[in-house]
C-alpha cells in the first residue's frame, strides 16, 4: 500500500461518523459502542470495516483480509498505521485502534 493511500484510509477512519446516519447506526447496533468504551471513532471505523465488507466482492475481501491480517499480527509492528501517521510518536497507537476497529467490522 502507498504512503497516500495510508492517509486516505486514515482519513476515511477518523471521517466515517460524518456521514449521515453512520451516528445513528452505531448506536443501533447491541454492544458496539460498548466494545469501543463509547469512542465513536472506534465505533464508526468497526462499521466501515462491516460496511466495506458488505459491499465488497470475494476477491477484495480476500485481499483486504491479507492486508489487515499482515498488519494487525500481535507484535507486529504496524507499518500501515506507521504509513497514516503525521506524526508516529502522537498518532500511531490511535490509528492501530482504528484498524483494529476496521478489521473488528469486516470480518464480523
């Protein structure tokens, strides 16, 4: 993935709850927010990913699926939340959280 990419999925995870709607939605569905601890930016990055997941066709799921599993290994540093970052040292555990929120979506 590019560096511009990165920041593109970053910007569609921190943006996702100013879509019409998405506030409502992740309320709606039982023990969401609670599984985020009420942060809404975990919330609406986990229905991205269930979002993306709907709409998606087998074979970007599949390579979708690569790129999160890759990325999100326990231990594994996290080059794409590196990628989305401005700043890594204030940015970077925000941002996995979010891909942890996307992937959470997309394969529930």
């Amino acid at each position: 993935m590019r560096p511009k990419d990165a920041k593109d999925l970053a910007y569609l995870l921190e943006s996702y709850q100013s879509v019409e709607k998405v506030i409502d939605r992740i309320y709606e569905i039982d023990g969401l927010m609670q599984r985020y601890d009420w942060d809404v930016d975990q919330g609406s990055a986990h229905l991205l990913g269930a979002d993306t997941s709907n709409i998606a066709g087998h074979d970007a799921k599949a390579k979708v699926s690569k790129i999160l599993n890759a990325n999100l290994q326990a231990e594994a540093t996290n080059y794409l939340a590196e990628e989305m970052c401005s700043h890594i040292a204030e940015e970077y555990d925000n941002k996995r959280r979010l891909l942890e929120a996307f992937s959470n979506g997309f394969h529930s």
